[in-house]
C-alpha cells in the first residue's frame, strides 16, 4: 500500500481534509463519491462551484457540486476543462488572481473561468502520476493556506479516486492497464519477452490472414468412361482382357460363344440358295408370278443371313478406343451365360483424366468453381499436380458416415504416368482467414449447431 501524503496544514485543516476524504469514501461509484468531494470542498472553501475532472486519455469533468449535470458541450464544462488542462500541462497548482511572491504561470484558461472572481486548480496525483484535477471557483481571490488546504485534499483523494476509476473499466481494459504496469517494473526480463512475444503471437492470430485450404479425399477418373455390354444372350467363350489392361482401338477384349450363330448362317445360306435357283427355274419358264414370289424369299433370306453375319461379328466384342480397362475380370466367368445389355468391362482413356474430389459438407461452402488448388496421389506422394475446380456437382452424397459433394476439377497438363482409379489427397485455395477462424471455426460452428438444435 502507497504511504499517505504528508498535510503541511494546520489542525483544523487537517480535520477539514479528513471531512473531505470521509465525503469521498462514503460513497461508491467514481461519479457519486466525485460529487460528495466536490460538495464537501465547495463548503469548506466557500466556492460557488468546485469540479473534479478524471484524466483517462483524456480529461474529463465527472462531477461538480452544483445539483445539476455539466453537459460537456456547454461553454462552463469547456471552460473548467480548458482550466484543468492549462495546470496539468503545467504540471502545477494554478490560481488567478495569483498569490504574491509566486513564480509566474499561464493562467488565461483559469482568467477566462474567473471572470470577476477567481479560480484555482490542483491536479490530483495517484499511484502512478497524475490521475485528474480539482477546480474551483469563488467570488474572491484563494489565499495560500487554502491553497495548500486543497492541495492536501487531492494529495489524499488522488489514489481513491484512482481505485474507484479503475473500479469502472471493462475488464480489457483493467488488463491493459495492469499489463502496462506489469512491463513498466523491473525484474523478470526473460519472462517479460516471453510474455510479449505470446501476446504478438495472439495478436497476429486475431489480424494476420494466412491461406485457406480445403482439404479432402479425391479420385482420379477417365475424363471418359465407355461401358462394354454384352450385345445378345449367350455364353462367354473367351477372355482377352481384365481390369488394369491397357487396350488398343479394335483390339478383341472377349469373344462370346458363336456355334449357334454359325448354324444359324448356314441355314440362312442354304435358304438362299434354295431361293435363288428356284429364282431361276421360274424365269427359265417365265413364270413371272413364281419369279416374284423366289424373288422376295431369297431378299428375306439374305436380310436373314446379314442379321447372322452381324451377330457373329458382334460376339467378338472389341475396344472403342485406346485406353485402360478399368472394370472388370471375366477370366472367372467363362463359360458362364450372360443377359443382353449385361455390363462386361468398362473402359476409360489413359491420356485423359478428371479429378473428383470429395469436399465435406461443412467446407463445401468455401467452393467455387475456378479455384486452383493442388493434389497428392498415394501413388505418387512426392509429387504435387495442379488443378483447377471446374463445377460443383449441386447433389449431396452419404458415404463411410459422412456426407459430402462431389466437385470436378481438371488437371493441368503434367508428365507423371497417372491411371484412373488412382486416389489421394487435394488441397483446395479458397482464400484467405485468420489463424484463430482456422484453429476454431469448426468448434465454433458446431457448438452453434448443437445450441441451435436445443431450442436456445
């Protein structure tokens, strides 16, 4: 606790600063405990008005002991302010008329508020300097025992008035202030440092933005996918491929079986024939009636054996295009039958990709569409490939007790030897946040949504 300030008065002024320091203890809040100083001075110095200002950044008059409030946009609160102001600048007591034999001050703020009278000041010093001013105005001039008088007051009622001031702060600012205090002692340098170097982290945490990244699984596929179907009902024969070959244009992946379809074409051969001779037996006897009707069976026939010849030419089912064979292994079914339309294998290039990468639903709304961003491959782990997201598939998808979208990118043109099917890693640029939004936006989000479910 602070030593008090010694009074240099006589005993009935200490007694009168005892009254005055028992008026500003008897009541709490800064502003009512102002007041009750203010009024006890303006009795014991018989003022007209005596005011009390608090510097906090910058001053300002609290209390007055007049009953009514002193709106600070009125030319009395401006002219006590300039007053108070006029001796803190000076960083000394301030009367006018001044009193003999004194050393020569700026008094024009304290000459503007006397008028005809007089007018003094005393700043009020506490723990750590000067925490506001005492003001006060009388018809005649302040004598140098009131004087000190009023300086023995403030000498007392600075450090109260420091604590009830202190006492209204918000909380931050009761830290900051305490902080000041804290770096403002000597000792414990090292843990000074550390302590500012947390608080430039935390402060860089809240301003400083860092880039956002949305990470999530992705998958490579061909940018197209040719399904392979069986083209009638049958047997499987033969299999020439499975999954994870590569295939060429026109190259036979499988091959159904065909007995029955070359039966089918040599009756239809056999039909043909008898048609056509049959053709020329009526022409050699120019039945034209027979002729037509030879004529329209040996058409059908042939329309038949076409139809045969088609069949067997599609039983040897054949690759669209070069790619990769990316479905499928039928080297366990051969033998097996199979339905019309039945997928076989599925085939996608191997020069032509997308990425799909699967964005979780609580991210998802970082995306857009144009966004760079960068992919890992379990495959290739060491090398990063470039992409750009392309569209936002609008539909959620419900896997492994997670939702997601589904967002497709293209990859920027790269050397590395890339299959579809090839999963990884993609990291998406979706701007910039701070480092606190990044470390707590999702407890954030969830406690709002846990709230919200509650009924709060």
């Amino acid at each position: 606790m602070p030593d008090l300030p010694e009074t240099h008065a006589s005993p009935d002024a200490a007694s009168a600063v005892l009254r005055a320091q028992a008026a500003l203890l008897s009541r709490g809040p800064l502003e009512e405990a102002a007041t009750a100083l203010a009024v006890e001075l303006a009795g014991l110095l018989r003022c007209t008005r005596a005011s009390v200002g608090i510097l906090d950044g910058r001053l300002e008059v609290v209390a007055t002991s007049q009953a009514r409030d002193l709106d600070a946009r009125m030319d009395a609160a401006a002219a006590i302010g300039a007053a108070m102001n006029e001796s803190l600048d000076q960083s000394a007591t301030l009367c006018f008329p001044g009193t003999d034999g004194g050393v020569p001050m700026v008094t024009l703020a304290h000459q503007v508020l006397a008028a005809t009278g007089a007018a003094c000041t005393v700043p009020v010093k506490g723990t750590d300097g000067v925490v506001g001013a005492l003001t006060l105005e009388r018809p005649e001039a302040f004598s140098a025992g009131e004087i000190a008088l009023c300086e023995d007051v403030a000498g007392f009622a600075g450090p109260v008035l420091e604590l009830k001031h202190q006492a209204q702060l918000a909380w931050w600012r009761r830290a900051m202030r305490g902080g000041r205090q804290w770096l403002g002692s000597r000792g414990n340098l090292g843990f000074k440092l550390g302590a500012l170097a947390t608080v430039a982290l935390l402060a860089a945490a809240f301003t400083v933005p860092v880039s956002y990244r949305v990470s999530a699984p992705a998958r490579l596929e061909g940018s197209v996918q040719r399904v392979i179907v069986a083209p009638a009902d049958g047997f499987l024969q033969q299999a020439n491929v499975r999954a994870g070959d590569a295939v060429r244009e026109g190259q036979v992946l499988a091959e159904m079986a065909s007995q029955d379809l070359q039966l089918e074409k040599r009756r239809r051969e056999s039909e043909l024939s008898q048609h056509e001779n049959a053709y020329r037996t009526a022409q050699a006897r120019n039945d034209r009636a027979q002729m037509v009707v030879s004529q329209s069976k040996a058409g059908e026939a042939q329309a038949m054996l076409s139809l045969a010849d088609s069949q067997i030419d599609r039983a040897r089912i054949q690759a669209p295009f070069d790619g990769v064979v990316i479905k499928g292994d039928l080297t366990q079914t051969l033998g097996a039958p199979v339905q019309r339309g039945e997928v076989l294998l599925t085939i996608a290039p191997n020069d032509s990709f997308r990425l799909i990468v699967e964005v979780d639903e609580s991210d998802i709304g970082a995306i857009r569409p144009g966004q760079a961003g960068e992919l890992a491959l379990a495959a290739v782990p060491e090398r990063a490939l470039r992409f750009t997201t392309r569209r936002v598939v609008p539909v959620a998808t419900s896997a492994d007790t997670r939702n997601y979208f589904e967002v497709e990118a293209a990859l920027e043109p790269q050397g590395a030897s890339l299959r579809p099917g090839l999963s990884g890693v993609a990291r998406i640029d979706a701007g910039e946040r701070t480092t606190w939004w990044l470390l707590t936006h999702r407890l954030f989000n969830w406690l709002r949504l846990s709230v919200w479910s509650m009924g709060w």
